[in-house]
C-alpha cells in the first residue's frame, strides 16, 4: 500500500482546504442573498473602479457636492397648492418695465426683435432649444407664441411638496421669478415634462442633461428644499457621466431680496361721468378678449400693457390670456 508524502501531499492539502474555505464563503454569500456579479465582488474585495476604496469626495463647486448636501424624504401631500402661492405669474418683480417671462426670452434668444411699444417685449426671436438640440423661431402671436414656453426646472407643485410650503410668500415668490430656476423651451417638449422631476423626465438632448440635473440641484440647495431618493438617484446616475459638472450660480443667493415695489398704488378717482374700470390716460385697456384679438396682440402676457387676470379664462393661473 503506497503511501503519499511530501510537497505533493501538502499542496493537495493545502488546495482541499483553500476549496473548502471557497465553498464555505459561498454559502454564507448565498445565504445573504447575493449571487452573480454581487457575490463575485464580495469574494474578490473592493477592487473594482467603483469600489468604496477607489471612491473619492465629490470636487468642491461640483453638483455632486452640492447633491451630498441635500436631504431625503418621501414627497409630501399636493394639498394646498396653487399657482398663486408663488406670485402672480410673470411678475415683474424688480419693477423695471419688463416681466419675467420677457426678460427671459431676451436671455435665451438671438436675432431679438422687440415690440415697438415695449422696448423689452419680445416679438420674434431664435431659440437654440437646449432640450431638443432643436432651432425654433419664436413669433409672437394667438398661434404660435406657445411654440416657446418657459420652464420651471424645478416644477413648483415639486417645489410645493418638497419644502417650498415652508417657505415665505416672498421666497417663493422670488423662486417662481428666479433667473436660475426658468428656461425657455420647445412648447410640447415643456408640456410633456409637467411637474416631473428627475425621476420621471429628463430632456430629450442627453448632451443638455448634466447641465439640466445641476440646475436643479442648484435651486434646491439654494431654497433648502428637499429631494425624494428616487428624485436623488437618477441625478446621480446622470452625474456620475459629468462629476467635475460645476454648479450653476446665476440668480444670486438665498436671501437675497427680491426688489418688489410694495407702494401702495394711489387710489384711483373717478370722475362724473366716467366708469370706475376706465384706464388713466397713456394706458392701454382691451374690453374683453376679442378687442384683445383685434389688435393682433394675443395671446396677452401677464406684464403686457392692457392684461388683465380677467383674460386668463382658463383658470390655470399661467399669466397668458386670450389663448383661444
């Protein structure tokens, strides 16, 4: 009867046992739940380039750094919201003759030609559509002032369930009209995105979504809001393409006043003889929609000579009226 000795003895050992040991660290895997690529990873170590030791600190001015900072929680009740807890829409807020909706068409357009009327009202204009990639040229007018839309990057119904409740009439008015927070956009491509969040919709252009997640990651840090994990992960997931993605600053910092003029108007005095509604002398006053729809200005602007809350038959609050 042979019998074997020495280094070979050994070495079947050794590998008997190493097998063993194997095999024992595979059940415990399998007995957690992990399985494939999971327990592969956990049987060969953090190696891998996204392992928690080849991790580093987001960059300091990154939107990663940034997004580390905002809290998670789930989204809280819609009750409550409406249009008009954020302002009047379109205000002009710093009283300087041009609404907000304008002045942002005037940002984001090229070849601007304005209305004759209204030095800062934008009549027609190019916009190169950072959502689609798209070239759209904006017309004023009843059919096709729509084709460009401003955008609330951060929707404010998410704003609304996610902290902006919180916060006073004029922070979330200054949210509504923040430079930071709107974009001018291709109508339909604005309305498919609705209130959504990163979650649910991302622009269509992928070479626009870095900038677009750090936007919004921007604002929320800016007004302390809140994200849901959901929300946080799929901005991740689009960041992890860009780390170095720099965080957007323009519109100023949280706090920062907004110039609302709050002087009381002068009372209004009527003279014998006259309607209580007629407008003073060098305004401009359309009766209803149709006078509006004779003079070739619709729709009508919130901000717009001669607009009244009136004209917004729809009722969304949306500060264009005459729309049909």
């Amino acid at each position: 009867m042979s019998r074997t000795t020495g280094p070979a003895h050994m070495t079947s050992k050794t590998t008997s046992r190493s097998s063993r040991l194997t095999l024992a660290a595979a059940g415990a895997l399998l007995a957690l739940g992990l399985s494939g690529c999971d327990a592969r990873a956990a049987l060969d170590g953090p190696t891998g380039p996204n392992s928690a030791a080849s991790q580093s600190p987001a960059s300091a001015g990154t939107a990663l750094a940034a997004l580390e900072q905002i809290p998670l929680k789930g989204r809280a009740p819609k009750t409550g919201y409406s249009r008009e807890e954020f302002g009047s829409a379109w205000a002009d807020v710093d009283r300087d003759g041009c609404d907000t909706r304008n002045q942002v068409l005037n940002r984001d357009l090229s070849d601007v030609l304005h209305a004759t009327s209204v030095p800062c009202k934008v009549e027609f204009g190019v916009l190169d559509d950072p959502y689609t990639g798209a070239r759209i040229e904006f017309q004023r007018g009843q059919d096709t002032s729509s084709d460009v839309q401003i955008d609330h990057i951060i929707a404010l119904s998410n704003a609304w369930q996610t902290g902006a409740q919180q916060l006073t009439a004029e922070e979330r008015l200054q949210l509504a009209n923040d430079p930071l927070n709107l974009r001018s956009a291709d109508g339909p491509t604005n309305g498919a995105k609705g209130d959504g969040d990163a979650a649910t919709w991302l622009p269509p252009n992928k070479a626009f979504r870095c900038e677009y997640v750090a936007t919004q990651t921007a604002v929320k840090a800016k007004y302390e809001l809140w994200m849901t994990a959901a929300e946080h992960d799929a901005i991740v997931r689009v960041l992890d393409t860009c780390p170095d993605q720099p965080l957007p600053t323009r519109g100023g910092a949280k706090g920062q006043p907004v110039a609302v003029d709050e002087t009381p108007a002068p009372a209004a005095t009527e003279e014998p003889g006259t309607e209580a509604s007629a407008a003073p002398a060098g305004e401009i006053a359309y009766a209803d929609c149709a006078e509006v729809k004779a003079t070739g200005t619709v729709p009508i602007m919130a901000g717009d000579p001669g607009f009244s809350p009136a004209f917004d038959g729809n009722g969304n609050g949306d500060g264009i009226g005459c729309e049909s």
